[in-house]
C-alpha cells in the first residue's frame, strides 16, 4: 500500500461519519506524519504497517468524534454551559487531534 492508498481509504472510511473540515483536518495530520516519518529516513510501507489498517483507524477516529461529542453533549445543561475547572482547559476542535497524536504514540510503543 502506498501513501496515497492509505490517505483514499482513510478519507473513505471517514465520509459521512465526521464533517468535511474534520476529515480534510485529520488526513492532513496523517499525510503530514508520514511524510515526516519518511524524511526521517524510515521506509513508507514500514511507516503505514505501523499505523495499521485505515479502514479500523477510521472505526476508533469516528468512536472518538462520538465519545467526544458525547461528553460535550453530557456536559451541558439546557440554562447553562458548565465551565471548566480552573486551572483546565474545555474540551475544544483540537482534541481528536491530541487522541491521534495520542494512538500514534501508542503505536509507536507497540512496535519498540
């Protein structure tokens, strides 16, 4: 599989399930990656077996997107929105950014 494939399928996978900034979004952090992976010296097809099967990184990105959705949805009442504990920050747009760098850092421990 090259890069390409991965980037289609994963932009398949996610069609429908999250906005269209959101996927642009989230494939772009991924083209980034491995990009960078491969400056770095590492082989493109080693740097995609790492990251897995696109179509189940679609599946845990989605679940993710929801649980997030969930927990914002939960989190707010019909008066007013609950604020944030000081010294914390409210859930925002980059958290499904932080869990995919959080999984890819999971995946890089995996394979170590």
């Amino acid at each position: 599989m090259t890069r390409e494939d991965f980037i289609r399928q994963l932009r398949l996978s996610l069609q429908g399930r999250l906005p269209v900034e959101k996927i642009e979004e989230i494939l772009s952090w991924y083209e980034e990656y491995i990009l960078i992976q491969v400056r770095k010296g590492n082989d493109e097809a080693e740097v995609l077996s790492q990251l897995g099967e696109p179509r189940l990184l679609a599946v845990s990105i989605i679940a993710a997107a929801e649980a997030e959705d969930r927990k914002k949805t939960d989190g707010e009442t019909s008066e007013t929105k609950k604020q944030a504990p000081e010294g914390t920050e409210a859930c925002n747009e980059g958290s499904i950014m932080n869990l995919l760098r959080s999984i890819i850092n999971k995946i890089r421990g995996y394979y170590k």
